[in-house]
C-alpha cells in the first residue's frame, strides 16, 4: 500500500454518544479515499468532545501513532487535559488571532517583522509559515536563560497572524548597542565595556546538560561540508582541530551582535536568544568576528546597512572587545585568540555560501576566495582552537598582572607585588628594595617603552627554592631597551656634579641578588631576583 | 600616599613626610618644596613617618640639596633603617646630612 500525504479532517459542532459512531464512519471513508498516510483533527470549530467521541479518536489513532489534533479551543482542551489526552498524543491549543493591519511596523528582522499593536504590546511576526516549533523553542531557551540569570525579554503569547504566526513581547523603549554606537560614537568605550560585561556573564552560565545543543556538533558538520573546498591536508587538519575543542557546559548565544543587546532606562538585554546554544566560547568569538569583519571582508559597506556603523567602527570595536575579553593587551595573546576565532567564522562562512548553493560570480567568488585563502593560512599556522576559556571568565594567572603602562598604575603594581612577597613572609626591608627596584623598572617602561602612544605591560612574580628566592619578570613589547646597559654614575661625587639620572638603575643592581635582560620575539623580558 | 607638614618658623622650615615618596609622589612634593624655600635658610626634614623612598623620591632630595647648598643648610632627622640602607647603596650618605 503506499503511503500517500497528511490527511486533515475537521471536527465540527457537538461529538457524543449520539453521533460518535456516524462521524467515526465518516472519517474512516475519508482517509479510505485518499489513502491518508498520517492524520490530523482539525478541532477549530469542535464544541464538545464527550468519552464516546474521545474512545473515537482513541481507535484512530491506533491506526495513526503520530495523529495531531489541532486548533482546539480552551473548553475542549480542558477535557483532552483532564482525560491524560494530551499526554498521549499530539494536542495544540488554538492561537489567538491578532490582526496587524494598521499596526506601525518598527523593526524588521532576517526572520521576522515586528509591530506594534498596542501601547503595551508588540507582536513578532514570522516570515516562515511554519516557524511554530521555532516560536516555542525560542520562548523555551528564553525562558531558560532567564532562569540561568540572563536578562532577557520573554514573549508571553503565541498568537496567529494571517497564514503566519507570532510572539507577543512586551513593548520595550530600547535601543539597540548598534543604534547607540551609530548614533552616539563617544560612547564606544562604554558599549564595549558593556557588551563584554554581558558576553562574560553569558559564558560564565553553566547550562544544565541537555538542555540546550551542542555548537561544536554543527561546527564539526561545517567543518565536513568544506571537504570539497579544501586540498585534503587543510580539511583533515580542520576537522581534527575543529574534533580536538573540548565539550564544556557553557552558555554560547550564537548571534552576539550589538543589534542583539539592547539598552532599556539602565538595564543591558539580550534578545534573539533562538541561536543559545552550549559549548566552547571560541564559537561565540568566531560569530562576532563574522559579525563586525567576516562577512563584510568584501563587502565592506555592507556593516553600514546591517548594523548601522562603518566598516572601521567594526574594526575597531572587534579588537576592543578582544582586549576586554581576554583582559590583555599583549599583541601575541589577543592574535592567538584572534586566529583561532577566524578560523571558527571563516568555516561557518564559506559552509554557509555551499549550503546555499556556491554563487561564483561577482561579489560570491570574491567572498569564497578570500575567505578561503584566509582559512588556509591560520591553518597553516593554528594547532589547537580551544583557549582557557576561565582566563577571562574567571580573571588570569594569579602570579601575574597585566597593566596599562601608564605611572598612574604604580601603586597597583607595588600592591600586587607586595601582596605576593606578604604571602611568603618577606622581611619588611627587602620588600622595600624591591619595591624600589620594580617602581624603576616599571617606571621606564611607562615613560619609554611606547612613547608617545601607551601599551601594556606584565609583570610576573615567582617564588623559587634553594636558595629562597623571589623572581619579579617584567614584560613589555616597546621599543628594545636594555637598562641594564646604562653606565652606573659615580657615587663619590658631591651632591653638585652628581647628575640626576642613572640613579634608579644603580639601585637596582645595588639592591637585588641577578638581573637579566633579554629581548624575544618583540618583547623586553627584564628579571629581577633577590635572595630572601 | 605621601602627607606633607610643613612648619615655618622665621627662615627655619620643618617638613615632616609620612607615607611614600616614590614616582608617583615625588612630583607633588618637589613642587609643594619649590614654593616654599624662597626665604629659608635652614631647612629640616622629619623622615620619622616615611615608610619607603625610591629613586624618583632621591631626586628630589638632591635637588633640594643642591638648591640648599646655595643659600644655607639642609638635615634629615629621624631616618629610619630601611630608607638609610637606600641612602647608603646610593652614596647618598655622603651627599647628605643625615642626624
């Protein structure tokens, strides 16, 4: 027998031990005629379903596993609810019908159009016909990250509009990070600051298991997808590195544009949460990349008709958050996340173009070819994807700081340092000479290493044995200098033609147990170690 | 942190420092010293409360002393133990009068 298409039929009026067995006859003829191969009950216009109609239904739905019955209004769902009906098979209420002819449309989506139609109420109509399993899944994981402690907005109601259906939100005077950013560029700093604020807060979410999918699983299938696109040695090489990043139970939004964070009266809102999903932040880090660089990288005006913002502003605000993320400036550190992120976005871009069916031509093959280029040097360069992700989530290594180079920031280096020399229990006065000794060394960076501009520094403190000893290492990637190169002044002098320079550095060597300096890779390493 | 009292009796200035004299507040304490030496002849500093001193902090000292060598004296009483070892690596010992 083949099996032929959903057969719906409609239940009308009232069904009870009056004409259970008439409508039963009439249903059977119907899918007899067509062949049905699955069925569904309209319930749309159904008044009242009594056990003899319910027990109709039961029969039918031995013949049909999968039966739905749709459209059922309040009333009779109350029956299916109290009977244990809707346990046992597929029961949908039926949504409320909202009409938004005249309504003021106020925003428009790649999945969706949203009105206003009250002075409380907007409604967030879908383009696809059947996005209901979509409309519930994102009122679910919403309802889940608020749960997790996310602020976000939830809909409240699916209704149906037209062919289409709906999620009512309640209405927000918000504006969105990318409205601000175009509208209010002095406020850059601010909305990197706050965007990071909330991406740290989304990744520091664990998420039950099972409640949210894999993002490595859909990356490991796009990974595969590039089979084709690849010689064999870079796709192997991505599907093991893509393989090698570790599952963890961490919140990924999967969209985390600045058009999906959203200001309202002093409160940060994530919105667009059908993306949530549970995994490595690198995935997140790799979206954004394609958010504000990846998917401009041809198209550079394009950033300016999605998010409202130049393609520089983009820029600019990707490294920020870099910096803010990973909470350093380091050139190697920030490029090494950087690297690992573009291969994540460069994977999901050119999968996305073979999905949608290679274009290429014009502005397509220009795309595929350079993102595809790019892949394959950060492969060339790129052994693993995963980072310490705890690194920025949970602040970094406790033995080492990074800091602005700026004199300002002294007293802190000075506090960080001693908090560590406290901890080993050293005396008073040879803190104090370190102290001094690292106020020189940190102070020269400050004034020289990036003059004019400013950069960062780290400074790393170890504790060593035999004989017991204290390593302070101080780390900048300005201009080569070595200090201890300088000539000592002469300590004999009287106080006339002693000169005022050269004094800290001849402290310096005075005071500590063995310098090093030495210059690797772009950066001035300068250990100071004093015996205690 | 680095309070300053300064007390001036006739041509005769006491200041007294408590807290640190480092680069971050050496600056201030330079400045605080230029404005108030036009007439002084004798200058005296309390070290008493001063807890830590670095280089920037041994610059200054020299400025004031060779500013002082021009026009009378300059002492430091009450130094204690840690700052001196830092006067002595630095030869300061010799530059200065120490009580």
């Amino acid at each position: 027998m083949a099996t032929n298409d959903t057969l719906t039929v409609a239940l009308k009026g009232r069904i009870d031990s009056g004409n259970a067995a008439d409508i039963e006859k009439e249903i059977q003829a119907q899918i007899d005629a067509v062949d049905a191969g699955s069925l569904i009950l309209d319930a749309e216009e159904l008044e009242y379903i009594s056990s003899a109609g319910l027990r109709v239904i039961l029969r039918l739905r031995k013949k049909y596993p999968d039966l739905r019955v749709i459209n059922v209004n309040s009333e009779v769902y109350e029956i299916f609810d109290m009977t244990g009906f809707n346990q046992m098979m597929k029961v949908e209420k039926a949504y409320k019908v909202v009409s938004v002819e005249g309504c003021e449309e106020i925003g428009k989506g790649a999945n969706g159009t949203i009105y206003r139609i009250d002075k409380d109420n907007v409604v967030k109509v879908y383009n696809n016909a059947d996005a209901l399993e979509d409309i519930e899944h994102e009122r679910e994981v919403a309802r889940l990250a608020l749960i997790l402690g996310i602020p976000t907005a939830i809909s409240y109601d699916v209704v149906k509009v037209g062919d289409s259906y709906g999620s009512v939100f309640e209405f927000l005077n918000a504006r969105s990070f990318a409205k601000i950013l175009a509208d209010e560029p002095e406020k850059f700093e601010w909305c990197a600051e706050e965007y990071v604020e909330m991406l740290k807060k989304i990744h520091g979410t664990e998420v039950p298991e099972g409640k949210l999918p894999s993002i490595k699983s859909e990356f490991v299938e796009r990974a595969g997808r590039l089979k084709e696109h690849l010689p064999a040695e870079y796709s192997e090489k991505l599907i093991r590195l893509m393989n090698d990043i570790p599952e963890v139970n961490r919140m990924i939004h999967g969209d985390y544009h600045t058009k999906n964070l959203e200001l309202q009266d002093d409160e940060v809102l994530l919105i667009d949460m059908d993306t949530l999903a549970v995994g490595h932040p690198v995935f997140e880090l790799g979206s954004i990349f394609n958010a504000f660089i990846g998917f401009f990288e041809v198209d550079t005006d394009g950033i300016e008709s999605f998010q409202g913002f130049s393609a520089e502003t983009g820029r600019r605000l990707w490294r920020r958050v870099l910096e803010l993320y990973l909470g350093t400036k380091d050139e190697d550190a920030i490029r090494d996340v950087e690297d690992k992120a573009r291969i994540i976005g460069y994977t999901r871009l050119i999968a996305r173009s073979v999905k949608r069916g290679l274009n290429l031509e014009g502005q397509g093959k220009a795309e595929y070819e350079i993102w595809r280029k790019n892949l394959m040097e950060l492969l060339d360069r790129t052994e693993t994807l995963a980072f310490d992700p705890d690194q920025s989530v949970n602040g970094s290594d406790p033995n080492e700081l990074d800091i602005e180079a700026i004199t300002e920031n002294l007293p802190k280096v000075l506090e960080f340092i001693d908090s560590k020399l406290e901890a080993v229990g050293c005396p008073l006065k040879t803190q104090m000479q370190i102290d001094v000794a690292a106020e020189e060394i940190f102070v020269n960076i400050a004034n020289y290493a990036y003059s004019p501009d400013k950069g960062m520094a780290k400074v790393r403190v170890e504790v060593g044995d035999d004989p017991l000893h204290v390593s302070i290492t101080f780390i900048d990637h300005g201009v080569p200098y070595d200090p201890l190169a300088k000539e000592d002044p002469n300590v004999n002098l009287s106080a006339e033609e002693r000169q005022i320079g050269g004094l800290g550095i001849f402290l310096v060597k005075n005071t500590m147990d063995d310098l090093t300096y030495e210059y690797i890779n772009g950066s001035n390493i300068l250990t100071l170690k004093k015996n205690l | 942190m680095l309070n300053i009292n300064k007390n001036l009796d006739g041509e005769k200035l006491m200041v007294a420092l408590e807290g640190r004299l480092d680069t971050v507040t050496a600056p201030e304490f330079e400045t605080e010293l230029k404005d108030s030496l036009d007439a002084v002849t004798e200058l005296i500093m309390d070290m008493k409360d001063l807890e830590y001193i670095s280089s920037a902090g041994l610059r200054v000292l020299l400025t004031a002393q060779k500013s002082m060598n021009q026009k009378g004296t300059m002492k430091l009483i009450n130094v204690n133990d840690t700052v001196m070892e830092i006067f002595d690596v630095t030869g300061f010992v010799d530059i200065l009068t120490i009580e």
